[in-house]
C-alpha cells in the first residue's frame, strides 16, 4: 500500500492537496531537521531496498537547500519519528517521497532565508545560500547551522514555494555515485542480518513440511536437551528455538525436524497444468476496460493465444531475517520490511496490542522485489522475543524457508483474441486474464497478513491476496490494457479466490505477465502478415513516447541491418509501465543451442527527469537481467502436496556466464516529472526474448519459463 | 580439537585477516557463525548455508571457500581472509575500488563473497579475460542483476594492479 493506493482509496480528507507524501505527512519537521554543526537530517517513509533510493532523495535534499551532498545524513525509517508514506512499492518513491521532499526542503529553505533576514536586518530576498552559508550581496553572512532550531520547521508545509527549475539543477540529473556503496564493499555491517545488540539470543522457526501442513506432535526433548538453549516455543502449528549460539539454534532446529509430527495434505494444483487450473478455479470477475464494440462482426479472421507464467519466487540473495524485543509490553522490531508502519499495523493485531506500543524500525536487508518474508520474520522475531525475558531475538529464516514460505509471484494465463478484416487490420482486441491477487501485504485487512498469525493455536485467517485498485496501478490487470491505439477492446480480469499458494507482490505485479502475452501477441500478428514486428508496431503507436523508446532501442540495436543466421534471432518488445509510468523498449538478441541464451539486450527509457541516470540505469539493467532470469529458467515447483524448489538446486537462477550484455539509453527529459525505473523492463524484456526466440526457430513459446524442453514441446 | 569431538564448545586460536584471535566453538561449528558472531567480522553473509550461493565466501590459505560449508576444525592452522581483510576505506583493495568505481551493486549483499572469489582469481590469474572473471564467478549468485558492472569491476581492478 503505497501513498498512491492510499489516495485512491481515499487520503486526507478535505485538506489543501500537497505534492507527493506530503500530503498525509504534513509538518516539515517530519521530513527535516538542521543542526548546529551543519549537517541536516532528512527523514523518508521510502526505505532502501537495494534500489538506491536514499542516493536519489539526498540529491534532492541537497539541490533544493543548496549544500553539498556530504551534509546530509539520511536517517533510517522509523514508526517513532518517520512520515508515513505507505510501502516502498510499485516505483513510486521519487515520485511520493521525492517530489514531497522538494517541496519541505524548498520550504525549508526559504524559512530559514527569513530567519537569516531578520537576524541580518537585510531583505530575505538579497540573500542566497551557499554551501549552507547564508550570504548577502554587501558580505553579510549567517548559516544554515548557525540559526539551528528546530521550532522554525515546526509548522504545517504549505507548499508555496517553488523547487528549483530543472535548469538549475547542479546535483539533481547527475549520476552521484551511491552513498551506500562503499560500506557495502568494505564489509561493514550494514543489514540487519549484521545488527548485534547486547544480551542478544538466536532463534529459528520450524516451519511445516509443506503449505496446509499442521503439527500432530512434537518431541521437544533433544532440542532443550542441547547445552545453550534457552527455550522451545510452540504455538499451535508454529514452534520455534530460542539458544545463545547460532550454531546451537541450527542445531536444535534439526533435532525438533526430527521430533515432529505433521498431518499433511495435497492442497497444490498440478504443476503440469496451470493454465487449466487457473480457469476452472472459482473467481472474482471483474471489467478492467471497454472501449468501442468488441464484437467479431465483420471480422474475417480471429487470432487467439494464451499465455502462462508460473509461480515464480522472490528468490532474494538473503533469506529474511529480524530481531525483536520486549520491555515492559512494549515491542521493538527491526525488520527489512517495505512498509514498517503497515507492518506494525498487522503485527498489532497478531499480537493484540496497541499500535503506541510498537516501535518498527527498518534496516536495510539485501535486494527486495516486492513482498517477501521480511514481514513474516517480523511476526516470527516477535514472537519468539516473548519467551526471551527481554533479551532481544535475533531471527534468521533458512534459505529453504525463504524459496517455499515468502509469498509468491502469482502464477498467471492471459488469453487475447484479435478480430481481424481481411487486410489484416484489428477491428477488435479481447484480453481476458486468470490470477491470485498480487497482494497479501500487511496492514490492510482485518486480520493480519503475516505467516505465523495463520499458524498459531488461535490462528487467524489468511487474508485472500487482492489487487490494488486501477488508479494504483492495478495489480493482475497491470498492464493488461495495452497501449496501441486500437478501435475496440475489453479487458477482463478473474482473480482467484482459492489460495492454495500464498501469492503477493513481485516486481511489476501483473504487468510482466501482461506485457509478455500483449507483445507476444503483437509479434504473431505481425508474423501472420508476414509485417516487420517493428513497424507494425510503430503504425499502431500513437504516443510519441513510446515511439521514441521504441525507435531509440532499434535505431542502437541497428534492427533494420540485422543479419539472419541460423539458429540466432531478435526480439523487440515495449510497455509503458502501468500505463502511467516510464517508456521502456527492448531489443533482444539470442541464440538457440542446447539452451537459449540471451546475449544482448538493448534498452531505451524514458523515466522523465533521472534524478540519478546511473542509478536509473542500473536498476533498468538489474531488472532487465532478473526478467530474463524469470523468462529462461524460473518456476517454482511442488507436487500436489509440497514445495519443492526450496534451494538453489532446485530453482535456479541466472549465473554470471548465462547473463546478456546490456546497453541502457536514457531518453533525456529533464522538464518532464520523474517516473520510478524499477519495474518497467520486466515485461518488455520477456517479450523481446520470446520473440526473438520465435525469429531464431519459428517456435512461439506462450509458457514460460523457455526451456529446452518448453520448446521441443511445443513443437510437438 | 578434532572433527570427533564436535559437540563440545572448546578455546582455539584462528588466524583471520591477519591476526590470531581466540574463539570458543565446537569443532564442527560452520566458520560463517564464528566470523560473524565471535569476531564481530560481518562481511561474509548468510545465503544458503550449503554452499551453493557464495556470500560467505572467504579465502583460506588463499582458495576461495564457502565458510557456510567450512567447519570450523578445517580452518586451524590456516590462514583465513575475509572481505574486511583485503582493504578499507583507508587502504581499499583495488578490487573495492573499482566496484566503487563501476558503481557495481544494488544491494550489495552479494559482494564481499563475490570480492573474495575476484580476489582469488586475481592472485592466480593477474590479467583475466572477461570470460576468466565469468567463470571465477559462477559460483556466486547476484539476484540484482548487478553481474556485468562487476564483472567490468574486476577488469578494472586488474588493469590498475598491473599497472601499478
Ligand atoms: S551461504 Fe555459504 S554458499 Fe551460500
Ligand atoms: S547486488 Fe543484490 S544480490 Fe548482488
């Protein structure tokens, strides 16, 4: 639930509109504070999730205080003192956080400019600000740090003074180097997995064997009997090891794994089948768009297709982790969640406590795409610090835990059917699509969203994951909507409402799903007319954005000069993210042997002004390469009753000798407002691979992933 | 203190980075867990804890090694480096320079592993090919996508070592 599925479900009542999060957070001193040695702190509710976002808002602070990136220090999220802006989602934070901290920081500015007026007994406006230093024409002088006070932030923002021209932009656009990076690459602790506090204890969770798995019984003997375990708890279906070395929670871990007993069932669909499955599941419909008559009358011809994805997994580099403490019926909770007020919001209700007495403070946990076990971990951590007589727990997830427990990305089928007149033109487009919601995040239902909550003795109910709402971006029908300038179409979306795999937010939600099945589809059309997929895309393009991304990803692939050759073939696919978001187009460029192996991506986007153009550029890149990680090789796989892609082995993921080069062009666009980069190459990406798989072998895979044995199957 | 007498916490002295400390484990503790936890050393990561995703890697007797994988009693009498020991910000290792330098990361849990097996590399091999870094990397997993600034990274760092 970022700021813009808050809006949309409502916001801040009748008060003045304010420019991003500062809207709902409305006092400047929630955003900033200057202090008397110079430096100023900056507060955002949008956490770092491997994206870079604390670079890109410290650039903004800067520009529009006038002092040098080194002065700002940018503080971590927390419920105590944070503004709360939602989740850190849907590539939305320079949007949310940025444009409200532009506006605060050029309040802030100007506040202080009169401060420094009065003080000089000069005019406000004969002073400027240099490096924090308040100058005036004559010589007169103050300073940022010098009139440090806090009362002065302490009132409502208004808005009313304008952020800095793009044109004036010295830090704003260039592509500073990562504040974080460094630490990173000296080994400093720095995650959350590395925080160390006094007294502290290890802890890890047994979790069941498989998703509907519940304890019969358990044999807690050989765990409490290991030298250096402080406790066993067990809650219903949820137990869990508490011990002051690591090594010795592990190690009771495997004794309880021996000493339960579970009652299993096959609640899973059939892995082999899952387009079937979807369509025959009992669901929500609902119209996501009509535009004209989308009759086949007149038609000569009608194309359809469908498309699937699977399950795919988060897969993040660190499986979660959390620690927690108790004082005095008062939780503390740091955790590497997206949303820490959100969080606590669900672990309020978990735990049947006011949300005051709850403290979540976010540390940053390795690379996130979306809703994972960070959440989870919190419940657990919290859990588990009841039975430690106030010492913090530290939580650590298994990776197994982490590939069969975080929530999924939903497994997807898109059908779109075409009308066509007997030249071939498109009278009417149908796209009808079958999903689990794309969000089980916390802090929205009336009972929480968390793991364990469903797995106490007095367990909850697990929340049905839903999609946000069309005005948010939507979730399933991300993207389902396409961007061609077509007569007529309609768009229906079936979100499930059978659960059997907990699915949630990952990495453009339905919009990589969407835009795979659009621009496949875009791609057997232009085939069955025997047309160049790039120029019929450019004759059904209206938005000249999306041409000029377009035209940019060909015109440096050098589309129009490719040369055929056997077994090698290139693919182009573009979306605009959500619809509202950045312009990405790729081109892909691959080669067919035993496996497919993508060997080039080119990308053009337009992300409106870059705040930071290499931090742009390294997310589209990250995001171009995790796409064709999902696209060649990613699924997550069970039997009818359990998960078993729970390692590396078993769901594997792009190694550095399978990983394409990739050329990134940012279209310049220093006068239109930012858009998130995060996401938008998802989707394009495993168009542009499938068809240019379908260039190299005249296969048209519609089932990702595309493996070996995809393909030989559909040949057959 | 032997692979036999496993269960029991017993003091031995481990040479890391440099410097001999005293550590208190049992003989089949993973060396991750006493890095991090007894030495305070937090570079080498948890990510899988067999051996199959390379955060916790760290050179021993300079081969880089799993040390999710390491029990502790095959790491006596070694040298062990971890991330922390090839360079700080005061004196980088010219690998950590030009992972700045490359702006090579997004989450950045991957890198420390990823250093020591760029090390080791480098120590065999002081001017690699891009597809030398490849492989010397395959064992190590980035799920950032943040493979081929690293791999530029670690080009770079060779060039300036020979260029030294
Ligand atoms: S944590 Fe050691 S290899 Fe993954
Ligand atoms: S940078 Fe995040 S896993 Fe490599």
């Amino acid at each position: 639930m970022n700021l813009a599925y808050r809006l949309a479900a409502g916001g801040a009542g009748d008060l003045p509109r304010l420019p991003g999060s500062l809207h709902l957070n409305r006092r400047l001193s929630q955003w900033l504070r200057f202090l008397p040695d110079g430096t100023i702190e900056v507060r955002s509710g949008k956490v770092e999730i491997g994206q870079g976002i604390t670079t890109a808002l410290a650039q903004i602070a800067a520009e529009e205080l006038d002092v040098p990136i080194a002065r700002i220090r940018m503080l971590p999220a927390s419920t105590a003192a944070s503004p709360n802006e939602g989740v850190t989602s849907g590539s939305l934070s320079t949007q949310e956080s940025g444009s409200a901290l532009r506006y605060a920081c050029a309040e802030a500015r100007a506040i202080y400019l009169e401060a420094a007026a009065a003080r000089l007994g000069l005019p406000a406006a004969s002073l400027t600000v240099v490096d924090g230093e308040i100058v005036a024409a004559g010589g007169a002088r103050s300073s940022y740090a010098e009139l440090a006070d806090d009362a002065l932030l302490e009132r409502e923002a208004r808005a009313n003074v304008p952020p800095k021209e793009s044109s004036q932009h010295r830090i704003v656009g260039t592509a500073l180097a990562r504040l974080d990076l460094p630490h990173k690459v000296y080994g400093e602790p720095r995650f959350v997995h590395d925080l160390e506090l006094p007294g502290m204890l290890h802890a890890r969770v047994l979790r069941p064997p498989s998703p509907a798995a519940t304890l019969a019984s358990l044999d807690e003997t050989a765990a409490r009997a290991l030298p250096g375990v402080v406790a066993v708890v067990r809650d219903g279906s949820f137990v869990g090891v508490l011990a002051g070395h690591e090594e010795i929670a592990v190690k009771a871990l495997t004794a309880l794994q021996q000493g339960a007993v579970w009652h299993e069932a096959e609640t899973l669909p059939d892995a082999s089948a899952l387009g079937d499955w979807l369509k025959a599941q009992p669901a929500e419909t609902t119209i996501v768009d009509e535009r004209g008559v989308s009759s086949a009358a007149g038609a000569a011809h009608t194309h359809r297709a469908r498309y699937t994805r699977p399950y795919l997994a988060h897969a993040s580099i660190a499986p979660s982790c959390a620690l927690g403490q108790w004082h005095d019926g008062h939780l503390h909770v740091w955790s590497h969640s997206q949303g820490i007020y959100n969080l606590r919001a669900d672990l309020a209700l978990a735990l049947a406590l006011p949300p005051e007495n709850i403290v979540v403070e976010h540390v940053e946990g390795a690379g996130c795409y979306g809703h994972n076990g960070a959440d989870d971990a919190a419940l657990d951590a919290a859990l588990l610090a009841r039975a430690a007589a106030g010492r913090p727990v530290r939580l650590q997830w298994s990776r197994a835990d982490e590939l069969s427990w975080a929530p999924f990305g939903p497994a997807m089928a898109v059908e779109i059917e075409a009308d066509l007149d007997a030249a071939g033109a498109i009278l009417a487009w149908r796209h009808e699509l079958w999903s689990n919601g794309h969000s089980s995040r916390p802090g929205r239902a009336k009972t929480p969203a968390l793991l364990a909550a469903s797995q106490l003795g007095q367990a909850f109910e697990r929340p049905l994951a839903i999609n946000p709402p069309l005005a948010a971006g939507g979730g399933a029908e991300r993207n389902a909507i396409p961007g061609y300038a077509l007569p007529a179409w309609r768009i229906v979306n079936h979100r499930l409402l059978a659960m059997p795999l907990r699915t949630s937010a990952l990495r453009s939600l339905g919009a990589f799903t969407n835009v795979f099945a659009i621009e496949s589809f875009v791609d057997e059309l232009a085939a069955g007319r025997g047309e160049d997929p790039l120029a019929l895309r450019l004759r059904l393009l209206s938005d000249p954005r999306a041409r000029a991304v377009l035209e940019a990803a060909a015109k440096r692939a050098n589309w129009a000069a490719w040369e055929k050759r056997e077994g090698r073939g290139h693919g182009i696919g573009i979306a605009r993210y959500k619809g509202a978001g950045a312009w990405c187009a790729v081109v892909a460029e691959i080669e067919a042997g035993r496996d497919i192996r993508v060997e080039r991506l080119v990308i053009a986007v337009d992300v409106g002004l870059a705040i930071n153009p290499d931090g742009v550029a390294n997310q589209i890149e990250g995001g171009a390469i995790q796409a064709t990680s999902w696209t060649l090789k990613e699924q997550v796989r069970f039997d009818r009753t359990r998960i078993t892609s729970d390692g590396w082995e078993h769901y594997p993921i792009l190694r550095f000798s399978e990983v394409p080069r990739v050329e990134v062009e940012i279209l310049p666009q220093p006068r239109q407002p930012s858009l998130g980069a995060g996401e938008a190459a998802q989707g394009p990406t495993a168009a542009a691979i499938a068809n240019a798989v379908f260039d190299a072998l005249g296969v048209r895979v519609r089932d990702l992933p595309i493996t070996a044995e995809r393909i030989v199957a559909t040949v057959n | 203190m032997s692979a036999r007498s496993a269960g029991a916490a017993a003091t031995v002295r481990l040479d890391v980075n440099g410097a001999e400390h005293e550590v208190s484990a049992a003989a089949d503790t993973p060396l991750l867990y006493v890095l991090r936890n007894q030495l305070g050393l937090k570079a080498a990561h948890f990510g899988c804890g067999s051996g199959e995703c390379g955060a916790c890697r760290v050179l021993i007797d300079g081969q880089a090694v799993a040390s999710c994988d390491t029990p502790l009693w095959a790491a006596l009498g070694k040298r062990i480096t971890t991330a922390e020991g090839l360079g700080d910000a005061a004196h980088p290792h010219p690998l950590q320079s030009a992972l700045i330098a490359e702006q090579a990361g997004q989450c950045g849990y991957c890198l420390p592993g990823i250093l020591v097996s760029a090390a080791a590399l480098l120590a065999r091999k002081p001017q690699p090919a891009e597809s030398d870094v490849r492989a010397a990397l395959e064992q190590n997993l980035c799920r950032c996508g943040s493979h081929n600034r690293i791999v530029r990274a670690v080009l770079r760092a060779a060039q300036a070592v020979s260029r030294r």
